[in-house]
C-alpha cells in the first residue's frame, strides 16, 4: 500500500517570487526561506541560476544561499539550465539542483531558447558533474497539461521525456501544468499513462491553479499512489504578461486538505500561513491561500 507522507517541495520562493515585477530585497527572500524551514518545510527551492536578462527577479539567488539559514533536515535547491548556471550554484554551496524541460517545441524555445533535444544535451554533462559530485539532481517538465504555444500535449509525449531525465540520471521528475489548464480527468489520463512505465516515487506534480484546478488535480494524482507535489506558500506567482494566470497551488491550501485526508506532510500549518501572511505583506499583495484568509479572518 502506499505511504502516508507526502512530499512538499515548497517553490514559492522560485517560482512564485520570479514573477513578482517589483523589486524584492535579498533579506526579504532569505527572510522567507528562514520562515519556511522554520515551519517544518523540508524541501525549498530557494532561487535560480539563470540568465539575469531573462528572469531579473533571480539575479543575486548567490547572496540568499549565502544569507539563509541551513536548517537540519532541510534541502535548498535551486534551478539551473546549464552548465554555466550549475557552477555558479556549486559555488553559492548548492547540494540540490533542478534542471528544467518543456514537453512542447514551442514553450522549449520560449523558455530555454533552444529545441528539446538541445535541451537535453545542455542537462548531460551538468548531470554528469552533479553525479560525481553528489549532487542530487531534479527534473521538471512544463505544459503537461497543454501549452500556450502548441496546445494541446498527448501524454506519450511528457512520459517519453520522463523517461529520459530520469535515465539521465534525474532521481525525480515533476510534471508541471505551467498554465494550469488541466482538469482531474487529463491530470489522471496523463498519470495513468506515465505510471505503466515509470513508478510512482519517481514522479511529482506541479500544479499552477491559473483554471482553479490544482487541488482537485492534486487529489486525483495522489489516488494514482503520487506522493511528491509542490506548491507556493500564499498562492505566490502569476505571470505579468499573461491575463489571469496565477502561481503554483497554495501550500497552505495544499497541507489544509492533507491533513483533513490523513496524510503528513510534517509543516506546521499555523507557521506556515504566518510565513505566507508576512511575504505578503512584504509585497503589499493579498494573499491567494483561501486557507490562510479563512484562517486570518477566523
Ligand atoms: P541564451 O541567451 O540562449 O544563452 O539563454 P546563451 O548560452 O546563448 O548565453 C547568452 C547570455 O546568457 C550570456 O551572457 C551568458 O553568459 C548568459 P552575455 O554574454 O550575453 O552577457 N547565461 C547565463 N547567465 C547566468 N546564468 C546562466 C546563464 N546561461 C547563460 N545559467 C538560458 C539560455 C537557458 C540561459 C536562458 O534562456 C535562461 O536563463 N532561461 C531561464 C528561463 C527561466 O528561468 N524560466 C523560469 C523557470 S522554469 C519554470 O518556471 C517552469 C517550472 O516552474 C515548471 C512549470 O511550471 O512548468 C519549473
Ligand atoms: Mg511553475
């Protein structure tokens, strides 16, 4: 039978701060993290090291790993599309990175400016570095669900990449619905198909709730037997240049239906939605957990 934990890879300091147009302080990022590990979140994607001309709002993620503070237990990771952004997290004293995919042609040149098999071959050697030197390595894929550039992604398409990050050496690898347009039925479709092949510890989901969608695609991943999902403290994301889009499922939402289900994620809830609370006042927006409004107005 399956397990009763479930993983939380929290990404609100990553994928939800990366979408803020305002500028964000160092110590407001690290202040964050600090808060997160302190509720009892075990896995923090903490930054990126990407190019600083595409995505301003990670510039200076050397200096957060430099200033947090590195709880027992707690994993920081941070992304890096290429060698050059691999050796710039060792040097910020990284042990955790993730290298990210795009299941579609399209969104690959959008985000990675290159075609998915070039992609690949930019993960190889950094995979090989990262294995020598005990780093462990994520993989994610984008647009699972469907793409703004190409529409709609059969599921043999996301399983064959997984398929290939994972033999590449990935000991994970999320599946993200970039623009949350997925339903339970297609979230379900996909993970049926991807788990005739792969096993269900080596598979997360990565829900963005652009259509309100991702707790329901949540719950129908983890009656599949998922167990790894991640998620964004207070809601935080949303895309400037897309209308309407919003950040990965709130995590407080997220650890609400949990613990209602039976299932552990080991965070403190109140401690959670107190983190979540603060970055949002930080940021003068409101907050997009309904679980933290319903627990600040109660
Ligand atoms: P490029 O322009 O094709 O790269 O960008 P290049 O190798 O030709 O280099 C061009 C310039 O970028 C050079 O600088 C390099 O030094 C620099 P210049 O000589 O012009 O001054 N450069 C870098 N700088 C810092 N760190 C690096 C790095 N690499 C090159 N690692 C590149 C290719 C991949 C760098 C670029 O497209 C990029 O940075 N993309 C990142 C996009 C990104 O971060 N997207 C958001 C994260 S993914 C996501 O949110 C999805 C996810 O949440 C799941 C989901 O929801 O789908 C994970
Ligand atoms: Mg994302």
């Amino acid at each position: 039978s399956t397990s009763n934990n479930v993983r939380l890879v929290e990404v609100g300091p990553r994928d939800g701060l990366q979408n803020e147009e305002q500028p964000i302080t160092v110590a407001d990022k690290i202040r964050l993290i600090d808060d997160l590990g302190h509720a009892g979140v075990r896995w923090i994607e903490a930054g990126s090291f990407v190019s600083p001309k595409w995505v301003p709002q990670m510039a200076g993620s050397d200096q957060v790993f430099a200033g947090i503070q590195r709880l027992p237990g707690v994993s920081y990771s941070a992304l890096t599309p290429n060698m050059q952004g691999f050796e710039a997290a060792l040097a910020a004293g990284v042990r955790e990175v993730a290298v990210f995919a795009a299941a579609t042609e399209g969104f690959s040149q959008r985000n990675l400016n290159c075609s998915i098999s070039q992609s690949l071959q930019r993960f190889a050697p950094l995979l090989e570095a990262a294995k020598a030197r005990g780093i462990a390595v994520r993989g994610y894929i984008s647009c699972v669900l469907g793409c703004p550039c190409d529409g709609e992604v059969a599921p043999q398409q996301v399983t064959a990449l997984a398929r290939e990050l994972l033999d590449m050496g990935c000991y994970e690898v999320s599946l993200g619905d970039t623009i949350g347009v997925g339903t339970p039925g297609s979230t379900s479709r996909l993970f049926e198909h991807a788990l005739q092949q792969l096993p269900a510890d080596s598979l997360a989901g990565h829900f963005h709730d652009t259509w309100g969608q991702a707790l329901a695609n949540i719950h129908a991943s983890l009656q599949l037997g998922i167990r790894s999902f991640d998620s964004a403290v207070a809601g935080l994301g949303g895309c400037p240049y897309a209308k309407g889009a919003t950040g990965n499922v709130a995590s407080e939402d997220l650890v609400y239906m949990l613990n209602g289900m039976g299932l552990h994620s080991g965070i403190d809830l109140p401690a959670l939605i107190a983190a979540g609370q603060r970055i949002c006042e930080l940021l003068g927006r409101p907050n997009q957990s309904r679980v933290a409004r319903a627990w600040l107005a109660g």
